[in-house]
C-alpha cells in the first residue's frame, strides 16, 4: 500500500497522464501521488484506505461518473474531484457528473489551469478544515457549558455533603474527562471524623502511586490549612469497571495536572487534584476553576444550613427549657399562696383594728392578684405544651353570664364604672367546656373594667348570628369552614381604646400597649393570648372593634352545632387543617425538585409542622408550581414567625434566585379561598 505524502491522488488509466499530472503539480511544489486504474474496485478500495482530500480522475477509467459518484458518497461530499476531460460532448460520452465533480479541466492539460484549480481546493479545504476545528471546540465548550449549568441546578437542591462530592466527581468526569482525580477533604466538610481522601480513577492506582498521591495532596492541604490535622487520612476508591485489572504506576505524575483548594469564604475545606494524559487545554482550566468554585459555593450553603439547623436545635432546647422553668416556678409560687389567703382570711375573721383590716385587705387583694398572674403562666405553659384539656358539654351561655355578674358586679361598682349584662331570649346551646368559657369572659370583663376610666361603662351581651353576617376581614383567628350560626358574645367598654396599629399585636403573648393605665392596671399581657386560644379551640373566632379613647368591643363567637358528635367531628378536622396557611408557589417546572427540597427541609426542621399528603398540599396548573403549607396548632404570632423563617431560608438559598418564588402568608378560609391577604 501507498502512503502519501499529499493529500492529492491522481488516478487514470493512462501512465502518461499520471506523469504529465504529476509533473505538473510537482513543479509548483504540492505533493501528490498518482494511482493506474486497474478496476473500479480496486480504485475505490484504495481511495477510501488513503482517503485524500482532493481526487483528479481521468475520464479514461471505464465508467468516470460512476466512481466520481460513488466516491462521493463514500467521503460524504468531504472531498473534491477535479475531471481530466476530453474538450468536446464528454458528458454525453461519459455519462453524468452534475452534483459529484467540482471542477473540469480540459485535456490536452494546461499547467496554469490544473495548479490554480488544485490550489483554490486547498485553501477551501484549509478553511473547511479551521472551521471544522473551531466548530468542534465550540461544541465542547457548549457541552461544558450545558455540564456546568446541569451541575449547578443539581447542587442547588443539595444539602448532602456526600452527594456533594458525587456531583464534583461526575461534573469533572464529563467535562474534563480526566484519567484520575482525588479530593482530599478536611472533617469539618464531611460527615466523617477523619480527612477523606476519594480517589476517582480510570485505572487502579498501585500501592505506591497511592502513597505518592496522598502525601503529594496532604502536603498541598497542609500549605492551605495548617491548623488542620492529617494525621488521620482513610482513603476510599472508586475505580472504572471497565478497567479494573489495569493499573496506573507512578508514571502517572507526568500526566498534566489541576490542582485547587475547596474554600468556603477564607477557609479550607479540601483539596482537589485531577491528572489526564492528554494536556488540560485553556479552557479546561476555566471549566476546572468554575466547577472548583460551584462545589465551594454548595459547601457554603451546606455549613450554613448546618450551622442554622444546630441553632435551631440549640433554640428549641432554650424553649423547652424556658417552659418546663415557667411551669416549675408558677407551681412553686402557687402553693404558698393557699395557705397565705386562709391565713389573712383568719386574721380577717379576727376583732382586728380597721387599719389592720384596711392593710389585711390590701394583702388579700394582691395575693389574688398574683394567683392570677401565677394561673396565666400555668396555662401559657399548658397551651405550649398542648396540655390543655377540654371538656366540651351541652352548655348554655346563661349560667356564666350569671357568674360574671355576680363577680364583677362590685368591682365595677368600686370603680365607678356602670355594669350590666344582657342576654336575649331563646339563645342556643354550644358544645363547650364551661370553665373556660367562663374564664374567656372573665379575661375580657377584668381588662373592660381595668382600660375603662371611672364614669364609663362595660356592658355584655350575648346573640345569635349567621356565619353569613360575620366580617371575616377583623377575625384574629380564621375560623374553620361552617356556615350555620353562632353564638356571639360582646363585652363592650368606654375605656380607652386601642389604636388601629395594636390590634394583632396585643393578642401576641406578653404584648401590651404602652399607657399610663397598662403600667397602673398590672397583668403580664397574657390574658387575650390565653382568650385567642381557648376561642381557637371551641371552633370559635375573635375580634375587636376600637376606637381609641371612646372605647373597645371585643367579640367571641362559637359556632352551634346540632349535637355534640357534629362538633366533634370538625373539631378533629380542624386540628388537622388549622390556623395559617403558607403560600410557596414557583413558576418554573424545573425548579419543582427545588421546592420539594425546600418543603423536604422545612419539615425535617419542623417549621412546617404538617403536611397534609402531597396531593392536598400541592397543586399544578401548566407551568405554575405551588405548595401550600399548613402550620398546625399554632398561633398567628408563631405562624408569623414561621413564615418568616421559611421567608429567610428562600433569601438565604441562592438556589431560589432565579427561580421566581413567591412566598405568600395568607389567611386560609376554605369557604371562599380567599388568599388576598397574602403578602
Ligand atoms: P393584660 O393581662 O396585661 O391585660 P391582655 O392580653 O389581657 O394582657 O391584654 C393585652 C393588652 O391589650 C393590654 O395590656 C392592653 O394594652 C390591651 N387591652 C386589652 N383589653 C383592652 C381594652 N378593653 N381596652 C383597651 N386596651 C385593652
């Protein structure tokens, strides 16, 4: 066989032709080779083993059209035939060469003609062949770049260290393609209480290229991380199936080599080294450097996940330990108290002096005062431990509001302050536990009486109104999905009122809104915490309408229910769908697998502290992703601060920046779906 030393193949039939041609284009200095036609096959074996880039054929072959054709097909139209033809009617002589050879050249041959004919088809040929070149470094650009952004949506959704690596491993493989890489990575970055040292290779690295590794990358750590401690390095491997009994030797040092630290602001996580045979080209290193800086990136958002999430732990500790304190304490301080109040009721019992009395009195007051205060604690630390108990019975409002009258009806009187109760006829039953029903309106009637000045009044009242007539918009608490009526129960003041701005604000717990009388009135800004809770958990609703100084109405509602199984059975279903609902919607499909990572991590944290099935809580329409998550049993100011952290976790994610989340907080009212008051 003919090795050429051009890329130009002459071939005909006529050794004199391949001469003259040769000759030709020797003296202008471009190599070529000639070839005697023997047979078509032959011919075309031979051209198709050389494969030249330019093809002159003689038309003396025995069917010219035919080979030129078939040649042609054969190069996929990458190459170009010049035919040597006779002047006159070769087409008709020879048969068809439209769309198969590009250039004729007349016999007999004309040197200028035959050099400038296969000069242009070099330069073209030149020009194919850069373009081809560039084009093909632009598809591997575009493939890096496609591996990259691939990568970069894969990390995001990433909270595993592990998985981490995975990513960086396979990100590298794909654009890089290298035959080994190791990553040294330092404890603080891994699960692990030891450095890592993951060795990806095509090849199994023997014994000694091992060690040469691991001392070469730890002494690399070591001038990045001083303080970090490389006594202890276990190694693990992952070798090619395909190659599993071949080895790379310690000839692979010489391979061309990227090296960069994983550094997470100033700090030092890791190192990672890659070698390949074939030389890392510019843009290699840019790839290298791009994916080096992603993985750090993805590290930082991992350390400050866990950071937030140790916090967290560390916080609901502090909470938990806050309560059991506060119920502790609370106890403690009760139990002195009974035996004080017998003690100055016998010493009231006595023929004591009026100013002993006066003094006595005094004393008795303020231990009332303080059991108040201490039973507030108690049943803040029972709500947040969810021990309440709730004995609901057929009740009828009638009984309390007799005992409130008797209760209040003289302090009022001592205050200055007109008192009375009123109750229309013929008002249902509710399903109810009396105590707290009456401890409901004892809170309202006690602040009533304590924000009213002396010459006003307080006055309550009791009705029956249709859910139809109730102003959603006011109620603190969004009441479940009923229709029927409700008990509405009214204590109305001339006090001093409370400013539009304060109104959520003083059902949060310890809230109260500075003025002269909250300083004088004493309380702890527990009562209507306490109120909002027990209203929550009889179906009910609060609201109030103020004004400031001409007064306050606060209204309680509890819906009636035919019988009590009736009740119970929406109680059940409201625990279930209860309270604040958070709004997380995403509009692009892709980013689904992101939302469900965040859903998936808020409630491993458990700010979301149920999920109804995904079926409930998700829903889809084209391209609009949504997630509706459901704070269970909680207040409005817990909610709010719920939906607050999730608010904080999307700005802090950079994984959301693009993404087009919109976080809504809204009041979840099944019966007109009403989402407007989200932010
Ligand atoms: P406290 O035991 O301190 O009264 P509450 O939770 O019962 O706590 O009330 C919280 C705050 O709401 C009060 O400190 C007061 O500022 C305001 N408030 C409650 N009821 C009234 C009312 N009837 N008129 C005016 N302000 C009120």
């Amino acid at each position: 066989m003919t090795n050429f030393a051009t890329e130009i193949l002459t071939i005909s039939k006529n050794t004199g032709m391949l001469e003259d041609v040769f000759a030709i284009l020797n003296s202008s200095g471009i190599q070529n080779t000639s070839y005697k036609y023997e047979n078509e096959d032959e011919t075309l074996d031979f051209i198709k083993e050389n494969a030249p880039s330019i093809l002159i054929l003689d038309d003396k072959t025995e069917a010219p059209a035919i080979l030129a054709k078939k040649v042609k097909s054969e190069f996929e139209d990458n190459i170009f035939i010049i035919l040597l033809c006779d002047t006159e009617n070769f087409e008709v002589k020879n048969g068809d060469f439209s769309g198969s050879v590009d250039s004729f050249v007349q016999k007999p041959i004309q040197k200028n003609i035959l050099i400038s004919t296969v000069n242009s088809f070099l330069k073209i040929k030149k020009s194919l062949d850069k373009f081809k070149k560039d084009n093909k470094e632009l598809n591997k650009s575009l493939y890096q770049l496609d591996v990259l952004y691939n990568t970069s949506s894969k990390l995001s959704g990433n909270l595993d260290k592990k998985k981490l690596y995975e990513i960086m491993f396979e990100t590298l493989e794909k654009t890089l393609s290298f035959d080994l890489a190791c990553a040294l990575i330092f404890p603080q970055a891994y699960e692990n209480s030891e450095n890592k040292l993951f060795i990806h290779s095509l090849k199994k690295p023997d014994e000694t290229l091992l060690n040469v590794l691991s001392e070469k990358i730890t002494d690399y750590a070591k001038e990045n991380a001083q303080n970090n401690d490389f006594t202890k390095v276990s190694i693990e491997e992952f070798i090619k199936p395909s190659y599993e009994n071949q080895n790379f030797d310690i000839k692979l040092l010489n391979f061309d080599k990227l090296m960069a630290p994983i550094q997470v602001k100033d700090k030092t996580y890791g190192m990672l080294l890659i070698y390949r045979n074939k030389p890392f080209l510019k843009e290699d290193v840019v790839c290298f450097q791009s994916i080096v800086h992603q993985i750090s990136s993805a590290l930082q958002a991992i350390i400050l996940y866990d950071e937030i999430k140790n916090t967290n732990v560390e916080l609901k500790k502090l909470e938990r330990i806050k309560s059991e304190f506060v119920s502790i304490v609370s106890h403690e301080l009760r139990t002195p108290l009974t035996p004080i109040n017998n003690s100055l009721e016998i010493v009231l019992s006595e023929n004591i002096t009026d100013t002993a009395r006066n003094f006595t009195n005094m004393a008795k007051r303020n231990v009332k005062r303080l059991s108040g205060i201490i039973e507030d604690l108690l049943d803040l630390s029972r709500i947040e431990t969810g021990k309440f108990d709730f004995k609901y019975e057929k009740y009828n409002i009638k009984t309390s509001f007799d005992i409130i009258q008797k209760t209040f009806e003289e302090q009022a009187k001592e205050k200055g302050i007109i008192f009375e109760t009123e109750l229309n006829s013929n008002l249902p039953d509710i399903y109810a536990d009396s105590r707290k029903i009456e401890q409901i309106l004892t809170n309202l009637t006690t602040n009533a009486i304590k924000f009213t000045p002396s010459g006003g009044s307080v006055k309550i009242s009791a009705q029956t109104i249709n859910a139809k007539n109730l102003n959603k918009d006011t109620l603190i608490n969004p009441v479940c999905d009923y229709s029927g009526d409700y008990l509405k129960i009214s204590v109305k003041d001339t006090g001093i009122g409370i400013k539009e701005e304060d109104i959520h604000k003083i059902f949060d717990k310890f809230s109260q809104i500075e003025n002269s009388l909250t300083r004088n009135a004493g309380g702890v800004g527990l009562g209507l915490t306490i109120t909002k809770h027990f209203t929550d958990a009889h179906l009910g609703g609060i609201w109030v309408n103020s004004t400031e100084n001409e007064g306050s109405d606060f209204n309680v509602i509890f819906p009636v229910y035919s019988d009590l199984k009736a009740f119970e059975i929406n109680l059940n279903a409201a625990r279930k769908i209860n309270e604040t609902t958070c709004l997380l919607t995403l509009k692009s499909k892709e980013g689904r697998q992101k939302l469900d990572t965040l859903v998936q991590k808020l409630k491993e944290e458990n700010i979301i502290k149920q999920l109804k099935n995904s079926k409930e809580i998700s829903f889809e329409t084209e391209n609009y992703y949504a997630y509706k998550i459901f704070f269970s049993n909680l207040q409005k100011n817990v909610c709010d601060f719920m939906t607050r952290q999730i608010q904080d976790y999307i700005n802090k994610e950079s994984i959301f920046k693009d993404c087009g989340i919109v976080l809504e907080r809204t009041v979840f009212r099944k019966e007109d779906g009403d989402y407007s008051q989200g932010i």
